[in-house]
C-alpha cells in the first residue's frame, strides 16, 4: 500500500481511508482524449455504476480518488498515486469540442511534496486541495485561483481549519466548506464569511469519512465501514439527508445499487447535481477505478427513508 494507507490504518480506517490512493502510470501524462462534450463524451450512466473513461482516466495499475469537475463542467480535476508513492492532481479542459491531454496539474510547485482531494469551488474561480509533507502530520487545505490559461500561486488556507490535519475539502454553491478532520476523526463544516472560513463547527452525523456535501446542502454523502453487516470487512457510500428543521437523518447505506463486497470510497457529486461519482477498489491487485451513477439512486433512497422516518 502507498503511504496514505498506511497512515490511515493508524488511525483505524484501514478499509474506508485506503480507497483515496492511486497509483501512476509510467509518465504523468496520457494521451488526449478524443471524445467530445461534457463528462469526456461518455454515455451517462442510470441506475446501475458504470467504471467512467476506462483507458483515459480510470487506469488499470493505480489509484485513483477525489475527482471534481468545474461548474461549467469544461475542467476536470482528480488525484491518482503510484502503490508506493505520493499522490499527485492530474486535469484536462476541454479545448473546442475535445478535451486536452490529461497532465500532473503540480500547484504548489514543489513546495509540498504531495497534492491531492482537489474540488473546484462554484463562484469563486478557485480550486482546493490537499497538500502535504509528511503524511499523519501536516496535511492541510490549500487553494488556487483559477486564471485563464493557468492558476494563481497556491496559498495555504489562512483559517482554524489548518489548526489540525484534514483532507477531502468541497463546497456548497452558497460557499460553506466541509471536510475531514483527521485528527478528530469527524466531519467538519466552515461557513462562508465573504470569501473567508473564521470559523469552523462539527457535523452532527454518526459516522463517515470523506463527506461530499450537496451543491444546494441537502444531503451529504459519505464512506464508512459496513455498518449492517458485522462480517463484512468493507466499506460502503452511505448518504445522510437534511430534515426540514435543518437537523441530519440516521445514515441511510446505498445498497447493492452502489455498493458491492468490493470498498467503495471518496464519494463526490457532480456541479449540476445529477452524478455521483466514486472510487471503487475491483481492479486486480485491489486497485481501485472512478465509477459513476446517476443520483437517482439517492433519490430513491430518500423517499424510502422518509416514508419511515418519523
């Protein structure tokens, strides 16, 4: 396993956590992909998980997890790391009606010596990330701004967010960030002050990891250890939904229409709200690849779970 596992079975998340590593090919970039419009061409999948872009960016021999398109849905960002290195933020944009070649995005310049989890925020032009050193000590949330043909210095996150190690930073359109505390091992959220993050507040959610809010915040969706089924040694996306006094649902598992005895992890949804995207570890050799769905399925989750829900 990479480094990033190994710091997570530490902390106990061995299953759960070890789904956000990837692993490189032998060069950094691949070749352009010639498929046209959003999502790199590919057929949007129902009801049932499809691998997405399998030989573009889902690659046999790595890890992959964290990915994030623009609002515009004309950038696409992600992170992959060899089995035994550190992670790196690969993107392409689409150029005309085709999207560049797929190249290591390298924000921080050398300045850190890993870059991972990026999330494209929805007003702002800027990109967060993960970047780190040494992995179980100073992982924080750092930020570029968007330019036309390139992004601005990467500047590490002036707010208490940074007091501990975190990881997994997205937004809500309205700008509130959400991530993970490591240290705490808890779901965290600061909401947006102009622009900035003063303050930050615990999520009252039972359990999860690598939490993905919703673009209009009512429903979050999150991996954990299979909590159902006590021999079972995996980890499923469950999805946590907001009642109408602005308080969370129990966690509600996917089920077999996301989940499978294979880890699933770092679960993201899409700008426009219609995708839910995931990493999921059936590669041989226990690597994982990007799957997708459409977000239906939480839709059907939601109604079976308030129809019982008093």
């Amino acid at each position: 396993m990479g480094k990033i596992s190994s710091v997570f079975s530490i902390l106990t998340f061995t299953l759960f956590i070890t789904a956000c590593n990837t692993k490189k090919q032998q060069t950094k970039d691949t070749a352009s992909p010639t498929m046209e419009a959003s999502y790199f061409g590919q057929k949007p999948p129902g009801m049932t998980p499809e691998i997405f872009a399998p030989g573009v960016v889902s690659l046999e021999g790595r890890y992959e997890h964290g990915i994030s398109f623009s609002p515009d849905l004309d950038e696409l960002y992600f992170s992959a790391e060899p089995e035994d290195g550190d992670p790196d933020i690969y993107f392409s944009k689409q150029d005309g009606k085709k999207w560049t070649p797929i190249k290591v995005a390298d924000f921080t310049k050398g300045k850190k010596a890993a870059e991972m989890h990026p999330f494209v925020g929805f007003g702002d032009n800027r990109i967060y990330f993960v970047a780190f050193d040494s992995i179980f000590s100073d992982e924080k949330v750092w930020s570029v701004d968007r330019l036309e043909n390139t992004w601005s210095e990467a500047k590490l996150m002036d707010s208490p967010i940074n007091d501990d190690f975190v990881f997994y930073p997205n937004t809500a359109k309205n700008g509130d960030l959400f991530y993970f505390n490591i240290a705490k091992r808890k779901m965290y959220y600061s909401p947006n002050d102009n622009g900035t993050y003063p303050k930050v507040q615990e999520m009252d959610i039972e359990f999860g990891v690598h939490g993905f809010i919703s673009p209009s915040q009512d429903y979050m969706v999150v991996n954990s250890r299979n909590k159902e089924d006590e021999e079972r040694n995996d980890s499923d996306i469950y999805v946590y939904f907001k009642r109408k006094d602005n308080s969370w649902s129990k966690a509600v598992n996917l089920g077999n229409s996301v989940n499978t005895t294979f880890p699933e992890t770092c679960p993201s949804i899409t700008p426009d709200g219609k995708y839910l995207f995931f990493g999921r570890y059936n590669e041989e050799g226990g690597l994982s690849n990007f799957y997708w769905v459409s977000t239906k399925v939480i839709d059907v989750a939601r109604a079976a779970h308030f129809a019982t829900d008093q």
